[in-house]
C-alpha cells in the first residue's frame, strides 16, 4: 500500500508540472509578457506601440507586452511606406532589440499574439493568409483591408483558421468618445480628417475610418443605408439606423481635428476642442485578445463599419443616392 501511495503521489506531482508548464506556454503565462510579432515596419504604430509595452518610465505605458520579432514588408508605390520601412525596422532593432524575419511564417515560433501594421491595405489580405498559419490571435491596423472584397475574405480566412482576430481605431477609446457612447438616443455627429489614398478602393478606410468608426462607437450598430457627399473641402456620409437615428460623418479636407456631437432624448454632448486620445486603452484591449482569443470590438461591427464605406462608395458613384449596406 505504501508503494501504491508513492507511486500515486510521483503521478499528482508529473501532472501538476505538465500542467505548469503548459499554462506557461499561452500567452502571458505564468507572469510572463505577451510576445507580439510586428507585420509591416512601415508605419509609426510600429515603434509607437513598441515605445509604450517597453517603457515603464511613461505616464502611457501598458505592462505585460513585449514587441520581440518583426517582418519588414513595405509598399514601393506608397512614399508614406516605401520611405519609412527601412528607419522604423531599423529603430526596432536599435532601441527594442525586436529580430527581424524574412518571412511571417519566421515569426510564428516566436510570439504569442501577432500585430498586422502594414499601412498599406493591399497586403492585409495575403499577409493575414500567411499569419493565420501561425495560430495566433491577431490584431489588423487601419486600414482593415484595401477593399470590401478582401475585407470579407480576410474575415472568412481567420474564421476557417479558428484564429480570432480584432481591429480598431484609437479613437473608439478616447475619453470624449467613451462618455457619448450609447447616449445617441437620437443620433450623432463625427468628424475627422479625411484623406484619401489612391490605391485604396475603399478609400474611406485610409484615414476617415477613425471619425466612422467614432460614430460607431457613439451610436451602435443597425446601420441599413448611407449616402456620400463629396466637396472641395471634405466630404458628408450619412448613415440610417433601422430604429430611425441617423448619424453623420464629416471628413475634413486637407485636414483637421476629431470631435463628435451626441443627440440624446434631452440633453446634448459635445466633444471638447482638440479632445486628447493614447493608444494605450487600444493596446490594453490588444492585450486581452492575446490572452483570451476575445476580441473586444466583435468581429461583425467591425464587419459593419466596413459594410459603411463601401455603401459609401456605391452612392458616391450613384451621385449620392442612398445606398444598402452589403451583407457578408
């Protein structure tokens, strides 16, 4: 009995350490940071996001993440990309110690959680295919994807692979924005500067998904049908919720600053001028999306912001006429 009883005791302590060591290989287990590969050095997020995991000494940091690999990539016929590639992968290296990889199949022995940031939306597409294979959680920088087309494909990709993904803009958690949501019993008003870039057929992705998706926040989803707008000075796309608000995005040509008006039953909020925002609420959700697969932001809303611009799209080449959002 008394060898039963040792015997039982070595099989306890060889389970309880397979499980230890098995805790310890997810994500941020056992205490340890989440490893987060970077996709695409051509962007500012790239040390950004990097600066704020790393340093403990700012007012912004996020504990509990570690940017540890990157894969370079870059768009030659975008100068924004094509011109920064190379300084920003380089600072990764000098300042983070961040390994660069040949390839985004390279990285996936060596994160937990990956950070897609090309800034050029036309490789979201095929570099998220690649990703996927890692079995990773990741999180899509704006712009999403280059096209309604890819947008659905990528979301049926990660859903195939089982891999949860999230994407977002900053703005969703700025403060100004937190204290509106849910409070447009009547509808809203966004606005934000508006570029467009070229080669983005959804257009509206590059740089006006930050006050759409601002509206979003503020008003919920249940958007049926949009029209757009175009002027010299920026343009007005306006959203029908089915329970009859309406919401409005101004975009701001060639630039300008992020507000946002609140419609409620009584009462009506506005933004301050000049509303401050930090990245670090956004990372803090990136961060819960390594390590529980739960995206904060659902997939389907972000779905619907995208099913907006291109309902946009369509009635700016109907000359403004009211358009449906697309399903998928």
């Amino acid at each position: 009995m008394r060898i039963l009883g040792i015997l039982f005791s070595i099989l306890c302590l060889s389970l309880s350490s397979f499980g230890q060591a098995n805790g310890s290989a997810q994500a941020g287990g056992s205490g340890q940071p989440v490893r987060f590969g970077i996709i695409g050095t051509d962007t500012s997020h790239a040390t950004a996001f990097s600066n704020i995991f790393h340093d403990a000494s700012r007012a912004d940091h996020v504990p509990g993440g570690r940017v540890v690999a990157a894969f370079k990539g870059g768009s030659p016929d975008i100068p924004s990309s094509a011109e920064r590639v190379e300084g920003y992968a380089k600072e990764l290296v000098d300042k983070h110690g961040v390994k660069i990889v040949e390839r985004i199949q390279d990285l996936c022995p060596l994160v937990d959680a990956l950070l897609l940031e090309s800034v050029d939306g036309r490789p979201h597409l095929p570099q998220l295919r690649e990703a996927v294979t890692c079995k990773k959680p990741v999180f899509i920088d704006k712009p999403f994807a280059a096209s309604w087309k890819d947008a659905v494909e990528m979301q049926r990709i990660a859903r195939e692979a089982g891999v949860p993904w999230f994407s977002t803009s900053s703005l969703r958690y700025a403060e100004f924005v937190t204290a509106m949501a849910g409070k447009a019993a009547r509808g809203a008003i966004a606005w934000g500067p508006g570029p467009l870039e070229e080669h983005h057929e959804l257009d509206l992705g590059w740089y006006a998904v930050h006050p759409i998706e601002v509206l979003f926040t503020i008003m919920g989803t249940g958007c049926e049908k949009v029209s757009r707008i175009s002027g010299e000075h920026g343009e007005v796309i306006t959203g029908y919720w089915k329970d009859g608000r309406v919401g409005i995005v101004r975009t701001l040509l060639p630039s300008g600053g992020y507000g946002a008006v609140a419609f409620g039953e009584k009462d009506v909020m506005q933004s301050p001028e000049n509303p401050p925002f930090s990245y670090s609420p956004m990372l803090k959700a990136v961060l819960e999306l390594a390590r529980t697969g739960k995206p904060q932001v659902p997939n389907d809303t972000t779905m619907e912001i995208f099913a907006f611009m291109e309902a946009a799209n369509q009635s700016r080449k109907a000359n403004g006429a009211l358009q449906p959002l697309p399903r998928w």
